[in-house]
C-alpha cells in the first residue's frame, strides 16, 4: 500500500509538472509576443521563478530561504551597481537545485547538455536562456564560457555549481575556477549560496537522473534551506584566490543552514 501511494504520488505530480510547465511556457511565449519592445530578458526574470515555485510546490519542496533579499522574499537581483551581470555559485546536491535557484535569484543556469534534447523541457529551456554544457568536452566548456561572458556583459545573472557534478553530504568538494575567471574578466559580483536538504533522499549519487527524480517525487514532502551570502568582488582577491574563498564562504553557509536544521 505504501509503494503503492508513492507511485500515484510520482505519477500524479509528474503529470502536474509536465501541465504547468506547458502552461507557463505559453503564457511567457504571449507576454513576449505582445511586449515585443519589452527587454526580454524582463520577461524571463518574471516567469521562470513563477514556473519553479509552482513546480516545487508541485512537487511538495518547501524551501525557507535566508540572507539579503531572501529575507524579503524577493528575488537577488541579477547585476550588481556597476551594470554587470552576477554570478551566483552554490553547492550541486540535486536535480532540485536549478529551480530553486531560480526561485531564489534572476539568473540563467548552466546545465547538463542532454537536457537540451528533453521534450517540452530541453526547448522551453532554451528560450529562457538555459546554458548547456557538455563537461567531458573542452570546446562545450570554452563556448558555454563564452556565453557567460556576453550574459554578464548584458548585465544578466548566471548560476553555476563550481564542484562541477553533483555530490552527496554537506562537504563542499574543490570548485574549478571557469566561475571566477569569468567573474574577473567581466568584473562579476559573485554571490555564494548555501543548499542544505532535509532528507538524503534528496541527493543525487550515483543513478539515473530519472531514478532520482523519481524517489524525490515519491516523497511527501522535501525540506529545504537556503543561505544566500554576502556578494564578492574580484578586485579584492588574487587571482586564484577567489574560487577558494568562495568555496569557503558556500561551506560556511551550508553548516548555517545544517544548524538552523538541528534547531527547528
């Protein structure tokens, strides 16, 4: 009976998921073709959280976010006083991490390569400015670090999980430094954010990304904490030296969110 309910709840919030994510696809496809003149990347800044809060509620993630702007429930914004874009760097835990960072700052994400093939997903995707990379090839790394450099340079956000792949527990493995290169030649605020789940039901090891969601879905409901930490500036390191205080500050706020755990 137990597996039973797991499996509607799987198939029921798969169901929603591919409803919504349609529906807001749609909608975000009207907006742009009646505001032409409009800035689309405003547009997208509008849709793409509204399309992750839906779906994580969709899929029973409750996410308690803290720090600057978090605190207010708004979204960090995507570009720092000086007009240019900032990067956001987390921990990768989860195939839950991308929507909510995007439920938590105005940014593109870069992502697995093969998600761009995903029906509905792979395309929608595309349209909001998702970045692919394929991180066995050198050429997908440097075009994919090209692209960030011309998102920054239009003052647009992107996130990145500088550990490169996704890791199980609280530990925050090397960061490689593509980030903060980026970050130095476009003078890029990067803004460190700390993910922490409640379950280790939700981390990704090693399975299918399919098998993943899959037991995600399953679970009545995921909780999850966010830090979001004070924003760095490359003028003020070495080079070189950033990517390890970044590093750092993402560990430090891990264990913030890991106690705020332990004392609720």
């Amino acid at each position: 009976m137990m597996q039973l309910r797991k499996n509607l709840r799987f198939a029921t919030r798969v169901a929603a998921f591919a409803v919504a994510t349609l529906c807001c696809w749609l909608l975000f496809e009207l907006e742009s073709f009646l505001w032409r003149r409009s800035p689309r990347i405003n547009i997208i800044n509008r849709w793409v959280p509204r399309w992750a809060r839906i779906n994580l509620k969709i899929f029973g993630v409750q996410v308690e976010a803290h720090g600057q702007h978090a605190d207010a429930g708004r979204l960090y914004p995507s570009q720092g006083e000086n007009n240019v874009g900032r990067i956001f760097v987390a921990n990768h835990r989860s195939g839950m991490d991308i929507p909510i960072i995007f439920a938590t700052a105005a940014a593109h994400v870069i992502s697995r390569h093969d998600l761009a093939t995903w029906p509905l997903i792979g395309r929608s995707a595309r349209r909001v400015g998702t970045l692919f990379v394929d991180r066995m090839s050198r050429r997908s790394g440097a075009t994919v670090l090209r692209e960030v450099d011309s998102a920054l340079e239009r003052g647009e956000g992107v996130a990145m999980f500088p550990e490169g792949t996704a890791h199980v527990g609280d530990e925050v493995r090397e960061f490689r430094p593509g980030a903060f290169n980026a970050a130095r030649r476009a003078e890029a605020e990067v803004v460190p954010i700390g993910l922490v789940y409640g379950s280790d039901d939700a981390y990704f090891g090693d399975e299918s990304f399919m098998s993943h969601i899959k037991r995600i879905a399953s679970l009545q409901r995921l909780r999850v904490i966010v830090e979001v930490g004070e924003p760095l500036s490359p003028v003020d390191y070495e080079c070189g030296e950033m990517k390890d205080v970044a590093r750092q500050r993402v560990q430090q706020l891990v264990e913030q969110g890991r106690a705020r755990f332990e004392t609720s």
